[in-house]
C-alpha cells in the first residue's frame, strides 16, 4: 500500500558527515551535505536531490522503504540505521576512489545532475525480487548495477544466505563444543577411555588424553568460524557493493557509456579495481585485489589461464556462470591492472577512445580487437609475457581465496 506523498516525505533524511574509510565508524549527522575535509582527501561536491525522483521510486517499492541521502547517492532502505551507515560509508568511499583513479589515469570523469540511486535490501529475499525484476538470476549474488534504470540494487550482506549459513554453523559448533566439554567433565574417576559421538555421525573409543586433545581441537574449529565471519562479511561488502558501485559511477561519469558496445573485460576489470583497499588520497590508487591475484596466480600455475586474444573479445566468458567465471575476472583485474600502471598513456587514451561511443552503436568483434590493438599494440606472445611478468611479480597475502 502506497503512503500519502507528505508521510512519504518524513521518510527523507539526509546523512553526512565524516565518510571514514574504517568500516564501523559512526557517521555524524547535520541538515547541510558537506564533502569530507580529511586532509589529503580529494573533496568532490555534492550532487542535488531530487524529490520527485525518490517518490516515484518510494511508490515502485512499496511499504517499508525510505530514503536517506548521502553526498553523492539517494538510498532507498528497509534495512537498520546500523545497516545502513555501514553502506554509506562504503558507497562514498568507492565514489572518491573511483575518482581518485580516472584522475590520476587522465581519464574524464564527471559525475552531474542528481544523486545516484541505490535500493538497500534488508532481505535477500526482497533483493532476489528485484533482480528477477531486472531479468538477472539471483543466486550467488549480493547486489547489481542496471544500466537501463541506471540504478544499483544491493541487499544487508550481514542477513545474506551465505552468512546466515556460516552463523547457522557457528551455533552448532558452539553447541556441540558445550555437549563435549559436559563429557569430559563428568568423567567418572578412573576413567581411562571414552566414547565420543561427533556431529558428522562418527563415533569412537578414544583414550582421556585423546578426548582432550579433540576438544581443543573443537575449540580452535570454532575460533576459526568466528574469525572468519566478519571476514566474509567483509570480502562479500567488497566484492559486491564496491564492485557495482564502481559500475555506477563510471557509467554516471560517462567512462563508459549506457547503452553503448563496451568490452566486458574492460567493464569488470575496471571494477574489480575496486574490491580491495580503496584509494583515500589524492594520488593514489586503488591496492593490490589479492583474492583476484590468487586466483590469477593458481590459474597460471595449473595452465588454465584463458588466451588473452578470446579474454578480449568474448562477453560470456563474464556473463555464463561457468568454471572459468572466476578467471575471466581474475585476468580482466590483472590486465587492468597491468595497463593501468605500467601502460597508462596509451590505455588511458583506449579507455577515452570507447567513451566516445555513442549509445546503441555496435562493434563487431574484428573491429574492438583493431581498437585494442591500435592503442595498445598487438596481442602477440610478447604483450602476454610482459603482461604476466608484472602481475607475478606482486606481492600476494596468504590466503584462502573463496567463491
């Protein structure tokens, strides 16, 4: 049911304050958007509201749903204040990074007109629905930029189903650790063996000293279930939020172009930039994405890379959920990367070159593979081996890379 426009208008607030890069910080609120002033921090300036633009997205979601602005984005919510600031801080976030690596590549980027739109999802199942609204299979994803509403589409990772699930196996791991620790305690004395009965429905006679070995290995079980709970709220915020972020503002900035032929693997390159540390200063760039150059790096290793020529010029290798998925946008990170940094001149004036498209026009596959190579030479086995040599060569953190 919709509500009146005025008891739809209480439910516009504005949020600002400081955009702190450390997830968690609380973000102060005032009536006037200010840019943040942090020292060293690039200040962009606020884009306008525009009220009837967020009523009429109100009146498409329905009842539950508000609006709070930030700088540069209107959010429409049903999630928690908590919720939400922790997404605010990460869509501001990437906005600057975003801006921070078009300027330091010399690529053209300006954001105008109103705030961007994003719709936050308290409920995976409500962000499923608007993902099927979209046409896209939701499974397996966390959130979506839609270049025809021009809109991104996230859900509260924290409530997300994988992280349900890990929270589900949390709370038997520190059930089944109390039933085990209440064995071992009421040890008749003497006792030299004991039963146990594991929760995958084992069942052994092990000595007490085995029983307490187990135990503790119990207890270091669970303790990496902890840990590694925020961590995957964490990689999935980033993979998801700051990923189709990006998207958003380098479509907003006319980077690329809605409605126009762009390569995918310059489309997901670009924004798996983003999935790691992000820039916060002027002159920075974006940090090494170490899931992305792990998985590069065991690719290599087994063979399985994808030859560059068909990573290029084949969209699918980014849009069918296949084994190779992964990969693709592994390399499409390191080629970015890679062009980014030790080739920027002339991938800049690439990436420049494809923004001049125009919306509806199409490029045969012949034509986009001329087009890389007049600006960045030709696809041969010395642009492969350079390009490896340099990726290789970074440093990665130790890690487990998960899908």
């Amino acid at each position: 049911m919709d509500d009146s426009t005025a008891n739809r208008g209480r439910r516009v607030h504005a949020a600002v304050g400081s955009l702190a890069l450390v997830v968690g910080a609380c973000a102060a609120s005032s009536s006037a958007a200010q840019p943040a002033t942090r020292a060293g921090r690039l200040a962009l300036p606020a884009l306008p509201a525009d009220p009837v633009a967020e009523e009429k997205l109100l009146s498409e979601l329905g009842e539950g749903f508000r609006v709070r602005r930030s700088q540069h984005f209107s959010v429409a919510c049903d999630a928690s204040q908590a919720a939400l600031r922790g997404l605010l801080r990460r869509i501001e976030d990437t906005y600057v990074s975003v801006h921070l690596f078009c300027r330091a590549q010399e690529i053209p980027l300006r954001v105008s007109g109103a705030k961007l739109q994003i719709v936050f999802c308290n409920d995976w199942s409500t962000y499923a629905e608007r993902a099927r609204r979209s046409q896209l299979d939701p499974a397996g994803t966390y959130g979506f930029y839609s270049q025809r509403r021009h809109r991104s589409v996230f859900c509260n990772i924290d409530r997300a189903p994988a992280v349900d699930r890990l929270r589900r196996e949390i709370a038997q791991a520190r059930d089944d650790l109390m039933a085990f620790e209440h064995v071992l305690r009421d040890f008749p004395p003497g006792t030299d063996r004991v039963e146990l009965s594991f929760p995958d429905g084992r069942a052994a006679t092990v000595t007490v000293p085995e029983a307490h070995r187990e135990l503790a290995n119990s207890r270091l079980r669970m303790r990496r279930l902890e840990v590694r709970l925020p961590r995957d709220v964490e990689r999935l915020s980033r993979w998801a939020i700051q990923h189709e972020t990006a998207h958003h503002v380098l479509f907003a900035g006319g980077v690329h172009v809605r409605g126009a032929t762009t390569p995918a693997w310059l489309l997901e390159g670009l924004a798996t930039q983003f999935e790691g540390p992000l820039a916060a200063e002027a002159g920075a760039l974006p940090g090494i994405n170490d899931e992305r150059l792990r998985e590069f790096r065991r690719a290599h290793e087994q063979g399985r890379l994808i030859p560059v020529a068909r990573l290029l010029l084949d969209d699918e290798l980014f849009t069918k959920n296949t084994a190779n998925r992964v990969i693709s946008y592994a390399q499409a990170w390191s080629l970015v990367y890679y062009l980014s940094r030790w080739e920027s001149e002339r991938f800049a004036a690439y990436v420049r070159a494809l923004a001049a498209r125009r919306p509806g026009e199409r490029v045969a596959a012949g034509n986009e593979r001329s087009e890389f190579c007049r600006f960045l030479g030709p696809i041969d086995e010395t642009f492969v081996r350079r390009w490896e040599k340099h990726i290789l060569a970074l440093p990665v953190r130790m890690g487990e890379t998960r899908r």
